[in-house]
C-alpha cells in the first residue's frame, strides 16, 4: 500500500483548504484508482466535515480524511461464518484473477483451523483447469473432486456433495467458470449448480465469494458489479494487494458495491492469505515511504 498517499501528501502541504485544494484532491483519487464517483463521495464527505469543525488548515485536514476513510472502509463488516457451522463456499470470478491460488490458500488456512476441507473442481471449461487446482488443493492439504474437461459443472459439484456427505467434510469449496462475456450463459450455470445445493444430501451454509485482482483498479470494481448482476455475492478475496500502490479499488468495491473485503492475497506462498483488515489497510495506504 506505501506510494497510495504519496499522490496526495503533497497537497497536504499547503496551508489554507480551498475549493481549488478539493477539486486537486478528487482528481488524485481518481488518479489513485479509487474511482470518480467514490472520490466525490469521499471529497463531498470531507468538505461537509471540515465545514462543521471548522478546519481551515490542511494538516488538520489530512488526519480527518484518515479518519473518515476507516470509518467507511469500516463500515461493512466482515463475516466468516464457515469459520463455525459447515459450509459450501462457491469461487466466482473471471479467469486470471488469481482464482485457484485463492482456492488453494484459502484451503490450507482452513486446513489449518482444523477443517475437514473438500476442493470441487467445477470449472469444467478452462483447459486444464481442474488439474491446476489438483496441485493446489494437494499443497493445501485438501481432497478434491473433478471430472473430465468439458464436464457439465453441476454434475461435478453433485459428486462433490455426495463426497462431502460420505467423508465428513466441513468445509466444500467449489471453482466455478470465469466466463463473464456471456453472462446468460453463466447465470444458468450457477442457477443449477444451487439447485443441486438444495437437493444434494448435507446441511452446508452456501456462500459466493469473488476473486478480484487489485492491480486491475477499476475494472475490478467492474467485475464485482457484473457478477452481483447474475448472483449474490457475499464477499471478496482481493488478490495481489501487495504488488500495488492503487489499493484505492478497495474503497470503490466498499463504498459502492456495499460488498465486504474478507481475505487479502499477499503474496505467492500458501500461507499469503489473510484476513482484511481495515484501519491496517488505511493506516499503509498513508504510509509515505
């Protein structure tokens, strides 16, 4: 996150606020990857703020827009509950987000909690797909469950099922197809696949969490929207937050998705997976090294 507040700090030191200080502001926001219709949110906030606790220096300023930012990040709160009762977890996103990583070091941290943890391999339509995450979930310690290429994918989560049942499985986590330019296609697809949820045998929470890639900015946020258009979302693991200085996406996908950032990629070791946190986030985001 260091370099994000290096686009701004050098606003900061001017002496009086003015409205040229907050139109240059918002136009290094949007240059900071947080988008335009979340820097006027944030801008428009903080104007209203300073207005009533009379702040007229920019010092003061920037200790405000600190505090305003983590209330905001902050305002969606995280939840884990696969953490205590049995889950199914589906894995959406486009292909190359970093999607059965995710699934792999999402498996090992569960691995790690105790979890029984079962890998569904359900994108049938990505070559090589269902091998790549093999390695993973052996990595991660898990089991898996796959088909053949070109497989249809609710059949393959119905065995998975059936071997979640069987083996006592706590927690099933089941990749799904990124094809996000058909997104009829992909709404039918997902629609069966909780239609076999409903009539496969267990008791299993069923929760979407979507893969984003950081280092995408906006188009991240563009992503998260078009999934929330086609199935519930409820929550994201955001990838590759440690290769960029435009974390700002975070701020978009909160403020204007309502969508809680629950894990953080790090990192290319199994173990460089963890949960968000958001005064953390927004305490390195201002870090000026």
């Amino acid at each position: 996150m260091a370099g994000f507040f290096s686009k701004l700090k050098n606003l900061f030191t001017t002496s009086d606020v003015s409205e040229e200080f907050y139109e240059e502001l918002e136009e290094r926001l949007i240059m900071s990857d947080v988008g335009a219709l979340t820097s006027e949110m944030i801008v428009s906030k903080l104007k209203s703020l300073a207005w009533d606790k009379q702040i007229l220096r920019t010092e003061q300023l920037r200790e405000l827009l600190k505090e305003q930012l983590v209330l905001q990040v902050s305002g969606v709160s995280p939840e884990y509950p696969w953490e205590k009762e049995k889950a199914l977890l589906f894995i959406i996103g486009v292909n190359g987000v970093g999607k059965t990583t995710s699934i792999g070091k999402l498996a090992y941290a569960m691995k790690k909690e105790g979890k029984k943890v079962l890998v569904v391999a359900a994108d049938t339509f990505r070559a090589g797909a269902a091998d790549q995450l093999s390695i993973w979930a052996e990595r991660s310690g898990a089991e898996i469950v796959a088909q053949h290429e070109g497989a249809d994918p609710s059949s393959v989560l119905y065995d998975g099922m059936s071997a979640a049942a069987a083996r006592g499985s706590d927690v099933i986590i089941c990749d799904t197809a990124g094809r996000l330019h058909n997104k009829k296609n992909l709404m039918q697809e997902l629609e069966k696949m909780h239609r076999v949820v409903s009539k496969a045998e267990g008791d299993y929470l069923v929760k979407s969490l979507i893969v984003l890639d950081a280092t995408t900015g906006q188009n991240a946020l563009n992503q998260a929207r078009a999934f929330k258009e086609v199935t519930d979302v409820d929550g994201i693991i955001l990838t590759k937050l440690d290769g960029t200085a435009k974390g700002g996406v975070v701020l978009s996908v909160q403020m204007e998705l309502g969508l809680p950032i629950l894990y953080a990629g790090t990192g290319e070791k199994l173990s460089d997976l963890e949960k968000f946190d958001a005064k953390t986030f927004v305490r390195r985001m201002f870090e000026e090294e």
